[in-house]
C-alpha cells in the first residue's frame, strides 16, 4: 500500500492509482515511499461515463462469454517530458512538462497499408501514422508524446491464465495413449511380434552406442531435474519451479499406483498388451520415471527452449532406448508412459495456470498512436473467448471500440468449430482459431462490409501489439440492441435492418450472427449490423440463405411472424425472402437466436406456413443443411459396439452347421409367422386411426419401417415411417402424430399384460431358473434413484411435464374419438395381439428347431423381456442388446447354452434380417409413389 503524502490528490495501490481523486487544477508537490517526486498534473480528466456520449462495450463474438470487470481499477499514465529522467517502471506517475493539450487527429482513418503494417520490429524508428504535431518519445519503453495524458481502467492483463491450447493437448494425448492401448489390445499378436523384432536389432547394435545410451539415461534423470531447478531459480520462477517437482511427483505416485492395479487385477489380455506376456512378470507396465520425467518436461517448458529441448529429448530417448533393449518395457507401453506423463504435466500446467504474455493496456495504448490514434482513456470493458475489449477516447474526443486478440488463447474454441465444420455442409463461417487467423478474418470481413456500403461498424486500425497480440480498432456506435427496444421497434427499424443486409447479400457477404443483441439502432434511426467477425466473404449461397432465416427469426422474436415477412417482403420481395424457408431449422441459426427459439418452439412452423401462403404457387425448395446429425453419430458408435458383440457371438458358432442341424419342419413355420406380425403391425396402425387406410399399403409401410430400423433404434425409425405414411395419406400431421401415439401406448401397456400373463402361466408349468446378475438390481436401484430425484427437483419436475403433457393432450382425445368406434379399437388391438404372439410362437419354433425343450409360455415371456430390452437398446433394431437377452433368458428357461444362442440367431434372421430386404424394396418403391 503506496500513499501519497499529499493529501486530497490520489491514492495509489502498486501501480494501479484511481485517478477520480485528482484534484483538477490544483497541482501540488507529491512524493511516495518509493522516493518517487512529482506534481498532480493540471488536466482536466475525462469523466468515467460521459453524459453526451454513453461508452458502449464491444459486443462480444457469438456463443462468448463475457466477464463483466472492475473498472474501479485505474491507472493513470502521464508520459514524461522530454529530456526529463524517469524510470522504466509502468508504475511510475511523472508529471508532463505542460498541461496536456488535444493534438489535431487525422481526420480519415489511415490508409489500410499503415494500418496492417507490423509495428513491432523497430520501437525506435520514425512513426509514419502519428500526428504530425506529436513527439513520440519512449518513457518505460513505449512511445507517446510529450503532451499526451493516458488514462488506463481496469487493465485486464492477468499474470497467469488457463490456456485453451493445453487443454486441447490433454485431449490429444489421452487419445492417443487410448488409441495405442485399444490398438495394443485387439492386435496383441502383432505387436508383441514388433516388440521381438526391436529387441532382436537392438542386440545387433555396437556395445559402446548402447553404453553411452546408458550414461546419458542415468545423467539426465539425475541432473536434468536439478539443472532445471537452477535455471528457474536463477530467472526467478519459484512457482513454475514448484508447479513442475509438484507435477514429476504426482505423476510417479499416480503411475506407481496404476501399475499396482494392472499388475494385480488386470485381465490376462490386457497384461498382454502392456507387458507382452499373459501373466504378472518382472516387465512394467507403464515406466513411472519416464512418466514423471515428462511431466516436469512438461510444466517447466523445457521444449519451448531449444538447448534443454535437446537435453530433455535425449534423456527420455535414452531411457526408452535402455528400457527395450533391456526387455523391460515393450515399443507400446514406452509410449503411453511418455503420453500419459504428457497427460498429467499439461494437466497441471491448466490447472495452475501459465505466466501470461499478453500485453498490458499500457502497450495497447501506444500501438494505438503509433497507428494515428492518440488516446487519453483506455477503459476496459470484458473478456472474450480470443482475447479483451476496450473502449477508447482519443484526443479529440473520438470515441472507439478497441478488440485485442491475445496469442495466449489460441485454441479457444477449437472443438466447436470442428464440430460446427463436420455437422454444417458448406460452413465457411467461424473468426478461426489462431490469433492471426481472427485478424484477418476479422478484417477481411470488415473491409468488404465497408466496400458493400453496408451498415457496418467500420474498421479504423490493425496492428500488432508486441509479439504476442494484435488489434482491430473500430468505430463507436451509440446505439441500442433491438434486444432492448422491444415494443417501440417500428416498421421503418425492421426495413432498415433489412435493408442493411441486402447490402451485405448483393456483395456476397455473410453476417452468420444476427441476433437481436447484434442489431442496433442509433439516436438518428439508423439501423446498425455489428459483431459479423463470423462471417464470410464470396459466401455461398447456403450461407447468406442462413442470414436470410436468422433475421427473419430475429425479427419475429421481437414482433411476429405476420410483421417480420411483410418487412422482408418490402425491402427484397417475396421471391428472394422465399430462399430463407429451407433454411428455417434450428441448427441453421446461431446460439443466441437458437436458445430463444426454443421458448417460442411454435415460430418456426408458423413462419414456413407463412411463407408459403404468400407465395402460393412456389415449390417450397428442400436443402440438406446438417451433413451429421449428433443421433446419427451416435447411432454410428452404437452400431459399432452392437455389431462387435454380434460378431463375437457368431464367432462361436458354425453357421454352416447352424443351417444343416435346423429342422425345416419348424423353420418354415416361424418364417410364416414372421410374415404374419407384419399383418398385425398393419392392424394395430390402422385400427388407431379413424380414416380407412389401405391395408396393403400400410403392410408395405411396416416394411419400410424394418429396413428404416438398420439405420435407427426400433421405436424410433418404426414411428417415424408410420407418421411420415399418415401424413402422406391425407391425415392432418397433428393427428397422424397422436395416432401414432396412441398405438404406442396401447401397444407398451398390452406388453406389459401379456409378460404379466405369460409369467403367471409359465411359473405354474415349471421352474423358470433366470438368474438376474448383482449389477442389474444396482442399476435398476440408480435408475430409480434418478427418477425419484427428477420428479423431486422443480426444474426437472416442470420439463417432464412441458414434454409429457402435449404427448397426453394429443392421446386423451384420440382415444377418446375411437372408443365410439368399437370396430377400430378392437382392430387395433387385434393387430397388437398377432404381433406380439407371433413373434413368442416364432422364437418357440426355433428353440424346437434345434431340439430345444422349453415350455411355449416360458419362451413368450423370454421374447417380451427381450423385445423391451431392445427398444430401450440405442443400437439399429436392438442389435446386439436383443441377441444377449434372449440367449441368456433361454439359457434361465432350461435350454442348453448351445441350442440358446442357435435359436436367438435364427428368431433374429427370421425376423429382423430377412425382413429388410424386401422392406428396402418397399421403402424405395414407396418414396416414388409419394406414399413417404
């Protein structure tokens, strides 16, 4: 705590002095602890929120969050005199040798080749883009003129931050060492054949290349970690120091750990990948030194510095090579101990932070003169995802909005973007990820939305800050967001919007965020479009159909759907504001239009119905805009793990004996069986359906809806196809929905009495021997756990009942409707029943096929078990979740391990594999007929 002697003038804490205390035109001596002299400089500071001119903080990117600051936190940063001492010191508070007087600011922004110039090489040389009546000096080693006054608030440059890019490399590394491990796993044998051939060559080396290999093993484990220490010492990085002996110690801990497990529990398999033998032996696992060493590499940042890079490189060389050619360690345990030390350095060294290289405001300050625009208050205003936001007044009262893009934070977003770049077809948006990357997306954007004559902020400045930052200085917009407006937005606003993006559109420019926060309109009633650093120039035609639909939701949000397109239709016309309506999708809009689209879930539909009916006459037009849906990936994993499962199964079978042993007397008959369960899945459609619907198209419908299950758990590709069926057929979508629906849940509510019935009657024919593992009464216990908890908490209680209830709304008067038409409910019913007993009487046969002695109604509740397994399994049809229920309940009913896994095979062919071949011949043919 520094104070100054003089009382009444300014109070300082280090270097960070609040400069709202200084007495305006009463200098006086004043002297600090630190033997430091001066005067209150006479000027009169700005301030902190001009009345005439309210600061706006630069709107953040989209999907950023922004951190509100203390802008209590001031420095005030008077430049020195020339000729007069001073001190390197940012700290330091020197008296100018006059009052501080506006110089005369250009009155154009300077040209783009002064602005991108890189101002970093040459502190000392002349600057070209400052005034001509300043005298740029350097004081604490920055330039400003003699006269300048500089007032910096709430510096945001933190001593020590998280980096995105350490995070990213955790991941990176994680995977690779799972990759290694899983790839280690399945092909044991070759891997153990590669580690033989490294230790045959490496017996083949000269004994002197592997006694030096030796020596230099052993000197760097010992003396690296103490050269490093006293590298650090001596350049004073204690924490760094302590962060990196933290990390090797925690990291040979962990590891020492992990091999007791491996060694002690691990599967025969899994010791086989590892260690190249079956058994616990003398060979590790994962080596807990070299782990440990790569740790400290790791935190102390030793390969950032080329001479220990080269030292650090050598050691862990050696020591690997010392490991295999001992037989030690195998080629792939060498490498996860090296990631997984990788793993755990950079783990600490996110966790604990890294010193910061970012340039402090003060540094900002004098890029901005040397770019022509001499400042007099630097306030900060937030954090973002890439780096800090600003606003600046410069000496004649020019109000600006300063973005820093910061390289310590390279990375940040990375993972959205490659996921937005997989799941959006033709993405061309996105700042990019490094620090470089964003400037000159960001500029590019800016400079060709000035070029279109669009209502854009216009970019004034581009510099570099040092080495490790960069800025893009733009033009303040006193506005409002439309966000805030809200019932005074007129018809002339939303035009004017529109108006601004037809610019944008004709010059082939995306916005990518129009959201209502990025829509302003300034006291004069003009409409401003801001924050488009993530969009695009030469944009193709999905992305400017994407900006099309956002400012269409946008404006709705804020009015309706009624007002938003008859503005549009104002300004572009009815045919151009039409190539927004494929676009109308919610993945198609940004994060902050997409949340509040969820709470107005109606507004979509509403404003393609809109659409349409103001072009009556047009073919609406069908874009493919996600090329990965999130279910679809998932399915894909799925699929693959159920398959793997299938495989393993079928790898102990001999399907060739499989067909020669079945007796066709009973395979033919669960074949027509099968055939029969499609009749019933018809009956139990149409039966919920008040129309007549045709029964064999709604047969072949139910067809299309087996192949469309190879693609996407059962109930979900299953009801899919019977709504897309009714709507095809004249039924309102609303009802074709809630038909569906009541067949759902008649068909799960008969399922359940028919395992009820068929339990009963089988415990009364014979002992049924199921026997339940330990671990399906735990999960049963969580699941219910859980359920009880969300029903329990309010938030969770009100979204199950926003999600059941619409679902029962449409129910109750469905059912209600065809309770007064006996016939279809007893037709609907019926097909329930044919479908579920023929399937238990189709798997019957097939245990009898193979010679299996089980009772009829045991193998019925064996089927109900399973099939409620499978449509709760997310893999395509159930597979793998199905085959492993009904083998292992066969297996509890009596059947014979052998005979059980035969029949499940089969029941699955019969009825799930031999069906999809014609089912993908009625899907197609059905699609041409515009029966789906």
């Amino acid at each position: 705590m520094q104070q100054w002697n003089q009382p009444g003038t300014t109070e300082c804490r280090g270097d960070i002095c609040d400069y709202s205390r200084v007495s305006s035109g009463q200098p006086g001596p004043v002297e600090r602890d630190d033997g430091l002299r001066g005067s209150a400089p006479d000027v009169q500071l700005p301030p902190a929120n001009p009345v005439d001119a309210p600061p706006m903080d630069f709107p953040a990117s989209p999907g950023e969050p922004t951190i509100p600051l203390n802008v209590s936190d001031t420095r005030v940063i008077p430049t020195q005199a020339p000729g007069e001492p001073g001190t390197a010191s940012s700290t330091s508070v020197i008296e100018p040798a006059e009052p501080a007087t506006p110089t005369a600011e250009p009155p154009a922004a300077p040209t783009a080749e002064a602005q991108l110039r890189d101002t970093s090489t040459d502190n000392d040389a002349p600057d070209l883009a400052a005034p001509q009546d300043s005298d740029p000096t350097a004081t604490g080693g920055h330039r400003f003129s003699s006269d300048a006054t500089v007032v910096i608030e709430g510096d945001i440059a933190p001593k020590r931050l998280r980096r995105p890019g350490d995070l990213l490399r955790l991941v990176v590394s994680l995977l690779a060492a799972a990759t290694i491990l899983l790839v280690s796993y399945v092909a044991s044998g070759t891997t153990s054949g590669l580690d033989q051939d490294l230790s045959l060559a490496s017996t083949r080396l000269p004994a002197f290349v592997l006694s030096v290999t030796r020596t230099i093993g052993l000197i760097g484990l010992l003396g690296l970690p103490v050269g490093v220490s006293i590298f650090l010492l001596t350049r004073k990085r204690g924490r760094q120091l302590v962060d990196a002996l933290s990390a090797l110690v925690l990291t040979l801990l962990l590891v020492l750990i992990l091999n007791t497990v491996i060694h002690n529990f691990g599967s025969p398999q899994l010791l086989q990948a590892l260690t190249g033998r079956s058994a616990p032996s003398d060979v590790i696992a994962i080596n807990a030194l070299i782990s440990a060493l790569t740790a400290f590499i790791t935190v102390a940042r030793l390969i950032e510095r080329p001479r220990l890079a080269v030292a650090a490189i050598a050691t862990i060389s050696a020591i690997v090579i010392a490991n295999i050619v001992g037989g030690t360690m195998i080629a792939a345990a060498c490498a996860i101990s090296i990631l997984l030390g990788w793993a755990f350095g950079l783990l600490v060294r996110y966790v604990r932070g890294t010193p910061t290289t970012r340039p402090s405001g003060l540094d900002v300050a004098n890029s901005m003169e040397r770019s022509g625009f001499p400042l007099t208050v630097l306030r900060a205003s937030s954090l973002t995802r890439g780096g800090r936001q600003y606003t600046a007044t410069t000496r004649s009262g020019r109000r600006l909005d300063v973005l820093v893009l910061d390289r310590d934070l390279e990375g940040a977003g990375l993972l959205p973007a490659a996921w937005r770049s997989i799941r959006i077809r033709e993405d061309d948006g996105g700042s990019g990820v490094t620090m470089r990357r964003r400037l000159e997306r960001g500029s590019l954007q800016a400079y060709a939305s000035q070029v279109a004559g669009a209502p854009c902020p216009h970019l004034l400045a581009v510099s570099q800050v040092g080495h490790d930052a960069t800025l893009m200085a733009f033009e303040t917009i006193d506005g409002e967001p439309f966000a805030g407006i809200g019932d005074d937005l007129r018809d002339g606003d939303l035009d004017r919007a529109w108006a601004g993006l037809k610019r944008l559109q004709d010059a082939d420019v995306s916005h990518r965020t129009l959201s209502a926060n990025n829509i302003l309109r300034d006291p004069n009633g003009g409409v401003w479009l801001i924050n488009g650093e993530e969009g695009s120039v030469a944009a193709s035609d999905l992305a400017l159909r994407l900006d099309l639909a956002e400012m269409l939701c946008t404006q709705a949000l804020l009015t309706d759907a009624d007002t938003a397109i008859a503005a549009g239709i104002r300004v572009l016309g009815v045919d151009r504001l039409m190539r927004a309506l494929p676009a109308l999708q919610p993945v198609a809009l940004s994060p902050a239009t997409r949340h509040a689209i969820r709470k107005r879930k109606d507004l979509l539909g509403k404003l393609r119905d809109k659409l349409l009916e103001a072009n009556p006459g047009a073919e609406p037009e069908q874009v493919q805009i996600e090329r990965l849906k999130p279910r679809t990936l998932f399915t894909i994993i799925a699929g693959t793990v159920a398959a793997y499962f299938l495989l393993t199964s079928l790898a102990s079978v001999n399907l060739a004996q499989l067909v020669s042993d079945a007796d066709w007397t009973w395979v033919i008959p669960g074949l027509l069986l099968s055939a029969a369960t499609y009749v019933g899945a018809a009956m139990s459609l149409s039966g919920f359906v008040p129309e007549k619907l045709h029964l064999i198209r709604t047969m072949l419908a139910q067809l299309a809806a087996s192949f469309a299950t190879l693609v996407s758990p059962p109930t979900l590709g299953a009801v899919a196809v019977n709504v897309r069926y009714l709507q095809r057929s004249d039924v309102h979508p609303a009802l074709a929905a809630a038909s569906v629906a009541v067949s759902q849940v008649m068909a799960f509510i008969f399922h359940l009495l028919l395992l009820l019935g068929f339990g009963l009657l089988a415990g009364t024919q014979r002992e049924v021997g199921i026997s339940v593992p330990s671990w399906f009464y735990i999960g049963a216990a969580i699941i219910v756990a859980l359920l009880v908890l969300a029903i329990a908490l309010p938030w969770s209680r009100h979204k199950l009942r926003d999600r059941v209830q619409p679902i029962l709304r449409q129910v109750g008067p469905r059912f209600l409707t065809l309770t007064q038409r006996p016939t279809k409910l007893a037709e609907g019913i019926g097909g329930i029943l044919i479908l579920n007993i023929g399937y238990c009487i189709c798997l019957y046969t097939c245990v009898r096929a193979f010679g299996g002695d089980a009772s009829w109604a045991a193998v019925a509740v064996v089927y109900l078990a399973g099939a409620t397994i499978g449509q709760a399994a997310p893999t395509p049809g159930g597979l793998g979740a199905v085959e492993a229920a009904l083998s292992v309940g066969l297996t509890g009913i009596g059947v014979e391990p052998s005979i059980a896994v035969s029949s499940s095979l089969l029941f699955r062919v019969l009825t799930f594999w031999l069906p999809t071949v014609p089912g993908w011949f009625s899907f197609n043919w059905m699609q041409k007929k515009g029966y789906l």
